[in-house]
C-alpha cells in the first residue's frame, strides 16, 4: 500500500502500483520539434477570461456588466471550478455575527442559488452551502443574463505576447489548436497558467511546503437522525477539536464555536489496523450538510502531501491514491462512526481538490502582516475579513476586523494587459491562505475583470487604469472598498 505514497516518476509509479502495460522505449526520446505554422482564430474578443471557477465567473461578469464584450473560456464542460468539479459547498464559512465583508458579486450568487433552489444554510456559520450539481446551471444563467459568451471544453495553452503586451491565447480542444485575440485577458486558472506562459515572472513553494491537496467525496445511506444526535450530544465538535495535519493555533474569540470536525473515528481504524496509516497522507476534516436524504456532502476528509498540481504525473498519482483513502475514510466511518454503519459513497468529485501552486509577482506582495494588521491601501478594490485557513494559523472573522485588497497585487510585473484573479494573485505564503478562500477569488475576480473594462473604455493599459474610475465602478457593483 505504501507504494502509492512515493514520490515517482511516472512509468515507475505505474509499474510499482500494478497499472497499464510499461512501453519498451527504443530510443531516448526526450524532446521534439514542433514546426511553427499559421493558427485559425477561433474568436476575437475585448475581454478574454481564461478559467471558469469563482474568480472567472465573476472576472467575465464584472467585465461584461462594464460593457466590455467578454468571452469566458473554461477547459471543462461546465463553470464553478472548486464550487462543480470539486464538490465544494461551503464559499463563505467563516461567516458569523460581526463579520465585515465586501458583498459585491459573492452576495448575489449565493441570493441567485436561493431563488434557484440551489443553496441551503451552511452547517457551522450565516453563510450558504451551495448544491454543486445545481450550481453547474446557476452559473450558466448568471454569465448568460450578464451578456458573457461562454466557452467550454476548450484550454487555453500558451499565451501570445507582442511588445510586453498580451494579445490573447492559442487553445487546444476537439477544434484542433487555434488562436483567440483579446484586447485584455484576465488569468483566473488558479495556477497562473496564462502569466506564466506570457512570462511574468511567478512564484511556486517547494513540492514539501505545498499545501495538501484532497479528493473530496460525498456519501449516502447514512442514519442522518443517529448521526445527528452523536454530533449534538456526544461529539459536539469545536474548533479547538482540528488536529492531525489541521493542528492550529487560534485564539479563543472563536475555538468554541461548532466545527463539522471528524477525525476519532480514522485514529481508531488505524490504532485497529481495520484500514492503513499511510506517509504524507491525513484522514481528518470536515462535513459540509446532512441531508433528510440520507447524504452527508462535501466530506473534505483526506489530505494528500508533496503533490505539486502543476505536474501532471503528481496529479495522476493524487487522484488514484485519493480514491483509495476515500474508500478508506468510509470503511472507518462505517465501523467507528455512528450512523455511517451502512454508508456508502455516493459520488466522487470530478477532479482531486487543489489548494497551493504558482503565484504571480505582481506590483505589490500582500503579506501576512496586511491580512492580520487590517491593512489599507489607496487602491483598494475591496475588504476582505481577517480569516486565515492554512499553514498552522486559523483566524474567524467574529471582531469585525479586515483588511483591503490592493489592485497592485492583481497586475503581474512585465507582461500589460493582463491581469490575475483568484488564489494565484501576489502574495506571500500566509496572506495566501486567506485570498486562496472562494469568497476572496470572487472578489478579486470582480475587481480584475472590471479593471479589464475600465481601462478599455479610458483607453489606458491595465497598469495604468485610473483606480478612482475603477474603484467607482466597484462600488456601482455593490463591492465594499473600505
């Protein structure tokens, strides 16, 4: 079992883990010439979004409302990236009582989902969970009714620079490979893929000090009235429960404040030897709803360390090796956790959750001290609260307290017109677990798809659009600046 948990080439890892048929390579085949040729364009547009999770839904939405014609590409065959394709629920669970946001365009997905039967209350705060299958066409109305003109089953792979300008992207899709021509492109790929190609200089931790990434998993059949009783009456989870590899330091404003938190029940199978203790893997997390169904969503159970999801050998052996722990999770849940006697999956997310990779070098690093320190700046394109989830630090916003986010951090150095949106703005590792929240990626996802608009219309290159004009234009959008 412990194969899985090695770092390997990809060949190796298969032929270890007893997968495929290996190909007897002749001849040393390390590289090969790709002779240039002339692309067709697939489309040209003022305003291009590359990625069609939070931060692009809101990047194109934002764009569009401006009066930009925007195109939105996303390489899946639906939009809401970590919310769809990833099974996660919960955008705003650091919510409570004396939390200070931005609303803006967060607000109106999550009121949109309500009136579209797709949101329910979040379990552990005032926020909404969100019905990831239904959420597929909430977001296909709300780019639609904004005048977006969506793309899918089409990534962009490479960008096209003239002068230190983007121009646009090629793509690859069931078309062949093509070209799209955007006066503006905004990154929203989480991994900074676009800027990275453009060649704005970016920043990636070493593999060992990613954060982990996870396959997320729902269940069903489950005695939802035992399990019930259990969390209410004998487990009652807190805060202060978080351990294993979610050992956090907080303060006491919030610990006690109920948490979804499993983990007793994976300790007692593996002290039983009932399922396997595994190297850089962690069973412990958390729920997201119990249903009147029998289904308990969004189980966030098992970590997965020294992945770097920007390499598609580590991203092949995440998925793999992440099934077979959600199996395992179950089969502990099964045994130790009351109500799960008869459990059984009932789906897996589309694709492995991914946390932490590259990160743009923009014109300002937020840092750990301007999340923590309620940080102001000049070219505010909103607040966000004081929460923080990763890295050893858990902070809940209940005080009221947060910090703005600079436009500087969205604009990466070298490459114009481009800007960055979502968990790959600029920003050191601990300010980073705060912005890489979705809430976060919807703002700065606003604020970059407007910025986009803004400078078309003044006819001023990103880096240079006016911020009173911008920041006008947000507050219109119902973002709060300060």
């Amino acid at each position: 079992m412990g194969t899985f948990c090695q770092t390997l080439p990809g060949d190796e890892f298969f032929r270890l883990a007893g997968v495929g048929r290996q190909r007897k390579s002749r001849l040393p085949l390390k590289s090969h010439f790709e002779q240039g040729r002339y692309l067709p364009s697939l489309a040209q547009t003022q305003v291009l979004v590359v990625g069609g999770g939070p931060a692009g839904i809101a990047a194109a939405i934002a764009a569009a409302r401006v009066g930009a014609r925007t195109l939105l590409v996303e390489g899946y065959g639906c939009f809401g990236g970590n919310i769809t394709r990833c099974g996660v629920e919960a955008v705003a669970r650091y919510r409570h009582e004396g939390t200070v946001e931005a609303g803006g365009l967060l607000r109106e997905i999550e009121e949109t989902a309500w009136k579209m039967g797709a949101a329910y209350p979040e379990c552990q705060s005032d926020s909404s969970a969100l019905d990831t299958e239904l959420f597929k066409h909430v977001a296909d109305k709300m780019l639609l009714d904004a005048g977006v003109r969506p793309l899918l089953h089409c990534r962009a792979v490479e960008a096209i620079v003239e002068d230190g300008k983007i121009r646009g992207v090629i793509t690859e899709s069931k078309s062949g490979r093509q070209a799209i021509f955007a006066q503006r492109v905004v990154d929203c790929t989480g991994d900074a893929d676009i800027a990275m190609s453009a060649g704005a200089p970016c920043e990636k931790l070493p593999k060992s000090a990613l954060m982990a990434v996870t396959p997320v998993f729902h269940v069903s059949q489950v005695d939802t009235l035992r399990f019930r009783r259990y969390i209410e009456s004998e487990s009652r989870p807190t805060y202060r429960d978080w351990g294993g590899y979610w050992s956090q330091e907080g303060e006491d404003s919030f610990m006690d404040l109920f948490s979804p938190y499993l983990e007793n029940c994976f300790l007692k199978a593996q002290e039983s030897g009932l399922i396997p203790s595994m190297p850089n893997v962690t069973l412990g997390g958390t729920y997201s709803d119990i249903r009147t169904d029998g289904s308990v969503t969004q189980m966030n159970l098992v970590f997965l360390n020294q992945i770097d999801c920007t390499d598609v050998w580590d991203l092949t052996r995440a998925e793999i090796q992440g099934r077979q722990n959600a199996l395992w999770a179950l089969t502990a849940m099964r045994k130790y956790l009351p109500g799960f006697e008869k459990a059984r999956l009932r789906n897996f997310a589309m694709k492995i959750g991914t946390r932490d990779s590259r990160r743009i070098c923009g014109l300002y690093r937020l840092t750990a001290d301007d999340v923590m320190n309620e940080a102001r700046f000049e070219d505010s394109v909103g607040i966000f609260p004081e929460f923080v989830d990763g890295r050893g630090v858990l902070l809940i916003p209940t005080t009221g307290r947060y910090y703005q986010v600079p436009y500087r951090a969205l604009v990466p150095q070298k490459v114009d017109n481009l800007l960055a949106a979502g968990r790959c703005i600029s920003g050191d590792e601990l300010a980073f677990c705060s912005f890489r929240s979705i809430s976060c990626c919807v703002l700065t996802g606003q604020a970059a798809g407007a910025a986009a608009a803004v400078s078309l219309q003044e006819g001023r290159s990103t880096q240079n659009v006016t911020i009173e004009l911008l920041q006008e234009t947000l507050r219109r959008q119902n973002v709060r600046l300060n």
